[in-house]
C-alpha cells in the first residue's frame, strides 16, 4: 500500500544538471521517499543544456499539446520524460521551443537574470501544475525546490480556486543557497493579474526578485526545508517569524532524508490515508 502521493518540482536534478547540492537534493530525496513506499513524480525543466539524446528523452503525447497563455500570448506546453535507470525512477520535463528549447539559460554570459525569466518562471510552474492535473494524479504534497518552481503555491492556489483538484494537497518549500541579486522584469504584476492573482498577490511579488518571491513561496506553503547551511537568514527568519513548521539542514544526508519524510506526514496527516 502506497504511503502518500508526493510530487517534486525540482529546479535541477542530477544527471540531467551538473551536480550541485541543489540537484543531488532533487535527485536522492525522491528517491529516498519510494524506496520507503511513497509513490512519487518528478517534474523539472528541460533546459536546452540537457540533452535530448544524451538523456534519452521522448515526448508524453497524452500530456503535451496543450496552450498556455502566458501574456497574453499562447505557449505551446511540451512535456517530455526520462529515467534515472539505477534509481527505477522517471523525470518529466517541461519543455516549449521558445522559453527552453532555443533559449534555455536563465541567465547571460554576465550572469544577469535573462529578459523573460518571469515568463519562463511561470510558464514551468503552471505548466508543471497543469500536467498533473491531465494526469489524474493529486499529490498529497509538493516538495519544491529552486527558486524556478518559486510559483507553485501560487498557482497551485489560483487552479484549486476555479478547479478543486488540489484540495487537501500541501506544500513544502525547499530554501537552497541559489540566491541572485537581479530583479524580474517590471510587468510580471501585470502578468500575473492575468493568471488571477488577488490584490493579496500582487503586494506579495510587488518589485519581484529573489529575496520577494521565496519569502512569498515560503508565506503560501506548509512546511520549510533548509537544504544548505548558507541559506539567506532573511528567508529563514520570516519563515519563523510566520511560525511556519522548519526542517533544519543536516548534512548527513540519510538522517535528513528521513527527518523530510516524516515532516510529509506531519504536515499532510490523515489526508495521506486519502
């Protein structure tokens, strides 16, 4: 018998991304999570450094095909899938020619954030949020991680709103070391006006950058990972100024790992047994 139902948004995960702390939390803690009978999905972006063919990625014809509208424009949403053979464990990928494909890095040669990171940025959230939903598959948490799944409680909040789909589902931010110090572009409140964004909302992601949207992510969720010891203490400090429940770092990675599956069924509780 299945133990809950998590899904993980995850900014990177190894081998599709270069290993970093970020990438080995998003590729060993879902893991960890189905070897102790949760069943789990996996959804990142599929940045154009990560190679097709390489990776042996081929496109989920049910799920993709859809149109987003992100500005007002339509966005094809692409979804693709891999697996970590050795883990018996898939990834799914968002995908669109526009924002991965042709343009895939969030950041220029001078590591400034590109021109449409907050399309993108909303583009991967939703899209990942809408591709469950045509799964049929209603976690009873999403563990997100990246400051590029920032979004999820947002919009997990909006759809729930015109579709109940999510009722009952949990969210659980994981705060990393992956600050930068540019800020979004200057109609991402308009945009998100679009999406359904509340005047609560746009107070919320007023003059985004790094720092407002990770505080908003950490407002709307229902739990708090602190997956590195550099996390910024600005984050960690309105987490518990909000008396949200905290998961601290612990850099043995098989205790962590164990703490994070308990907090999933003290945050969701009896909802799991649903």
């Amino acid at each position: 018998m299945s133990k809950g139902r998590i899904l993980y948004v995850n900014q990177e995960v190894v081998p599709f991304t270069e290993e970093t702390d970020n990438a080995r939390f998003g590729r060993y803690v879902p893991q960890y999570a189905q070897e102790h009978g949760r069943e789990i999905r996996v959804f990142m972006p599929r940045f154009s450094s990560i190679s097709e063919r390489k990776n042996q990625l081929h496109e989920v014809i049910r799920l993709s095909g859809m149109n987003l509208i992100v500005n007002s424009c339509d966005h094809q949403l692409i979804i693709k899938v891999g697996s970590i053979s050795s883990a018996r464990m898939q990834t799914y990928f968002i995908d669109n020619d526009e924002y991965f494909t042709k343009n895939g890095n969030l950041f220029d040669e001078n590591k400034h954030l590109c021109a449409d990171a907050d399309e993108r940025l909303m583009f991967f959230c939703r899209g990942t949020l809408e591709a469950v939903r045509k799964l049929a598959w209603r976690p009873h948490v999403i563990h997100f991680s990246g400051w590029f799944s920032g979004l999820i409680p947002f919009y997990m909040r909006r759809i729930n709103k015109d579709n109940a789909f999510f009722n009952g589902t949990k969210c659980i931010v994981t705060l990393t070391d992956d600050q930068f110090s540019d800020k979004f572009n200057d109609q991402i409140d308009k945009k998100l006006k679009n999406d359904g964004a509340t005047a609560k909302d746009l107070r919320m992601y007023e003059n985004l950058d790094y720092m407002t949207l990770m505080k908003a992510a950490i407002s709307y969720s229902n739990g708090v990972v602190i997956a590195s010891p550099n996390v910024a203490p600005e984050l960690i400090a309105h987490a518990q100024e909000l008396k949200k429940p905290i998961l601290e770092y612990d850099s043995n990675e098989a205790i962590f790992y164990e703490k994070i599956n308990e907090m999933y069924d003290t945050i969701a509780g009896s909802n799991m047994d649903n």
